[in-house]
C-alpha cells in the first residue's frame, strides 16, 4: 500500500517542473542517507577477507 502511495505522489509531482525539481531533491537526499547508513553499518558476511603474512625465515 505504501508504494502505491508513493507511486501516486511520484506521478503528481512529475507534472509540473517544480515537482521535478522536488523529486530531484528527494532523490538526492535519500541517496545520501543510505550512502551514510551503508558506511557506519555494513552488511553482515561483507568483512574483509584475512590477509595471509608470510612465516617469519629464522
């Protein structure tokens, strides 16, 4: 229900260009955000691998 929400916001605010503009906005801070999410909580399974160090030759 909620995307077809969205959907019918979306549509209406295309119609005129200052709703593009708004839309563009919108965009531009949501991806933002989930840029900023995605850096301070990464993906579970997402760690670096290990990196193998050569035995020390004595």
């Amino acid at each position: 229900m909620l995307n077809f929400l969205r959907l019918l916001l979306a549509r209406r605010l295309t119609r005129t260009p200052i709703g593009l503009i708004v839309m563009g906005v919108i965009w531009l801070l949501a991806r933002r955000r989930r840029q900023r999410q995605e850096q301070t909580r990464p993906h579970p399974g997402t760690a670096p691998a290990r990196q193998r160090h050569p035995a020390a030759r004595r």
